[in-house]
C-alpha cells in the first residue's frame, strides 16, 4: 500500500489583515475528516512571504496534515479542494502540496 501526506497552509488573516474567521477553519476540519476519517493540524503559526501583481504579501498561517492511501481520486479531491478554500479563505492562492511517505 502506498501514503501520501497532503499539507494545506490556511491564513489566519485576510491579504487585508483581518482574523479569518475560526467557523472556516472549523468547518474545513470537519469536512476533512468526514473525508478521510482522521486530520493532524499544527496551530503555531508558520510565516511567509510571497509577492503577486508587484506587491508583497506576508502571512501567518497553520497547517492541516492528511495522511491517506495514495490515488487518483484523493489527488482530485485536493484539487478541487484547493479551488473550495481559495474562495472560502479569499486567497489568491492555497498552497496544497503531497509527499510520499514510508510507515515505519
């Protein structure tokens, strides 16, 4: 059986500055595990920083892990996913990305 992780880093602040509202993040856990049936989430926030259109933005964000049997239809979902939270987060963009794991 092959895994793979999927992390999604969500901002906790609109490209405006203001709170994300917690209901979103709620509601994406869930969504997540009735899904897949489990989620890991890192609260600390991670920082970064990107430029769009010439202008740099920085954000703060937390990181959601799925660890999930690797599949065609799982990298579907996240693609759709992505699209799901770029509008519920008003973000230019969702960074979702997926790595192979070993169980050890």
């Amino acid at each position: 059986m092959s895994l793979e992780r999927y992390e999604i880093l969500l901002p906790l602040r609109y490209n405006d500055g203001t709170p994300v509202e917690p209901e979103k993040f709620q509601q994406t856990r869930r969504e997540l595990i009735e899904k897949f049936g489990a989620i890991t989430v890192e609260p600390q926030s991670i920082h970064g920083i990107w430029t769009h259109g010439g202008k740099e933005y920085a954000d703060e964000l937390i990181r959601f892990i799925i660890d999930i049997e690797t599949s065609p239809e799982a990298e579907k979902f996240f693609k759709e996913f992505k699209e799901l939270l770029k509008v519920r987060f008003q973000q230019i963009e969702i960074w979702i990305t997926a790595y192979p794991i070993r169980l050890i």
